[in-house]
C-alpha cells in the first residue's frame, strides 16, 4: 500500500536531488568528454560573481511583497462575505476558484495577450479616455512586474479563498453571539473573534503563499519572459530560461544550474525554518 509513495519519493524526489548535488561539482554540458570535476568552483562563483542570480532575488522579493498583501487580504474579504448566507455562493466560491485549475503556463498566454500593445486593456483604456495612447506594458520593469502580480493574483486567490472559508467554518457562533451580547460591532468581532481563530489556519495558508511565490517560474516564462532585458525574472524563471536545455540557447552548463539550484533550495529552506520559528505565536493568539 505505501510502495508508490515510496517509489515515487525515491524516484521523482530524493534521486534528482542527489545528481543535482552531485552534478553541482563537476562541469558539464552533457557532452562525455567535456565533464570535468571542479569542486566548490561553481558554488563560488553563484555566490560571489553571478550578480544575475542575486538580482533575480530581489526580483522575486519584490513580487512578493507587492503579491502576497493583495492576495490574502481580497481572499480573506470574500470568503467572509460568502461564509454569510447569501444566495448563489456556491457558485462564487467556484468561480472564484476556476483560475487555480488552469494552467499557469495558459494564464500567461491570457495575459500576455490582454496587456499587449494592440490588446484588450490597451483599446479600452483608450476607449474609455484613461490613457491618451497605448502602453507598453512590458517595456519598463514596474509595469512589467504590475502585469505578472496582476496575473499571478487572478490565478492563486481563488485556492486562498476556500482555505479562508474552511477556517472560517470552524469558528463557534457562540462567541460572535456573545460578542453581540456585549455591543460588539462588526469590526471588533472581526479583529477580536475571526482572526484570532483562523490564526492557526493562516500560518499555513502565509507558509503556502510564501512556497509559491518564491518558486514562480511559468507564468514568467509565458507572460514576460523576462523583459524587458530580464528584469522581470523570478530566481525559478531564471534558472530554467539560463541553465536547462531546452529553454537555454547555446552550451548550458548544467553542473553550474545544479549548484545554483542546490543554493537556491537552502535559502528556501532558511526562509521557511524562520517563518516557523517566527510565526508559532499565532497558534495560540485566542
């Protein structure tokens, strides 16, 4: 009963873990005669020469932060409103989800195509008098950014939206009577009652928003591709586009990519140990 786990750890997980550490000292570019054992050179050069690498970081830093707000605040708004008994909800609550079902590399191609110079956005801002000519929406970095944290939001609320509304199943209505009782408005019962609750709910759903965003790869790929000049890359996106054949042009030292996947795998996992260690308090806010 466990053996497909088990194979499929082994085999999709722990096995391409260890030849990317493995390949992450050697030079290779999948020619036989050309690997070569370099040691740590690789693991040096990504952390004290590849300033590429690092501005991906500060890239995908700044997507988070100006994502993840938007995200969880709209998800945790509508799954209040349809946590009440309001007619049709279900239907919003699937709606709201369809998005998180379609492929991201799909919603790139969506996007890619409503923000391009001659498309929809563009004709209807015209249209409407709210610009005076077309943008090109993916000529400067902060509008290029705009676009993927748009699309990037439109794609992942709708997943945040059901976590929210499960959390907020599990809150009594005892305590909201109570708090009623006691002249409590609809704020105080919020900030005093709800988000106390759904606390330990939400250390999960931030650990899953901060996973996600820092690994953002195809919808970069799809909507942008890094323009322009590939400040919009995320550190994933920019790994893939540079370091794995197939999307790379030219000789790709994959040894090279597997050292800096390997770094980019244990910066992941600090940022997560120190999420953890950070945020235990709010399992016992209430």
């Amino acid at each position: 009963m466990l053996s497909p786990q088990i194979i499929g750890f082994f085999v999709f997980s722990l096995y391409p873990i260890l030849w990317a550490v493995h390949k992450g000292f050697f030079y290779y570019d999948r020619i036989p005669q050309n690997t070569r054992f370099v040691g740590l050179a690789n693991f040096i050069r990504v952390l004290t020469e590849d300033t590429s690498y690092w501005h991906t970081w500060l890239t995908t830093l700044k997507f988070a932060v100006y994502k993840m707000p938007i995200e969880l605040i709209l998800a945790l708004v509508l799954a209040v409103f349809l946590s009440k008994n309001i007619k049709g909800k279900g239907v919003f609550r699937a709606v709201y989800y369809l998005p998180h079902i379609i492929s991201v590399a799909i919603v790139g191609l969506i996007f890619s195509s409503l923000f391009d110079y001659f498309g929809f956005i563009n004709a209807w801002l015209v249209k409407l008098g709210i610009i005076a000519k077309e943008i090109s929406w993916f000529s400067q970095p902060f509008s290029s950014l705009s676009v993927l944290v748009i699309a990037g939001v439109w794609s992942t609320f709708g997943i945040n939206v059901l976590y929210f509304i499960a959390a907020l199943s599990n809150v009594p209505d005892e305590l909201y009577e109570a708090a009623e009782i006691d002249g409590a408005g609809a704020l105080r019962k919020f900030f005093s009652i709800t988000l106390p609750m759904i606390a330990p709910v939400l250390q999960i759903i931030l650990l899953l928003s901060i996973n996600g965003t820092l690994q953002t790869n195809e919808i970069v790929l799809t909507l942008t591709g890094g323009a322009p000049a590939g400040s919009t890359y995320t550190v994933m996106s920019y790994q893939v586009s540079q370091f794995v054949p197939g999307f790379a042009t030219g000789t790709v030292n994959i040894g090279y990519g597997c050292a800096m996947s390997v770094i980019t795998s244990i910066i992941m996992g600090t940022i997560a140990v120190f999420y953890n260690k950070f945020s235990n308090k709010l399992q016992n806010l209430y």
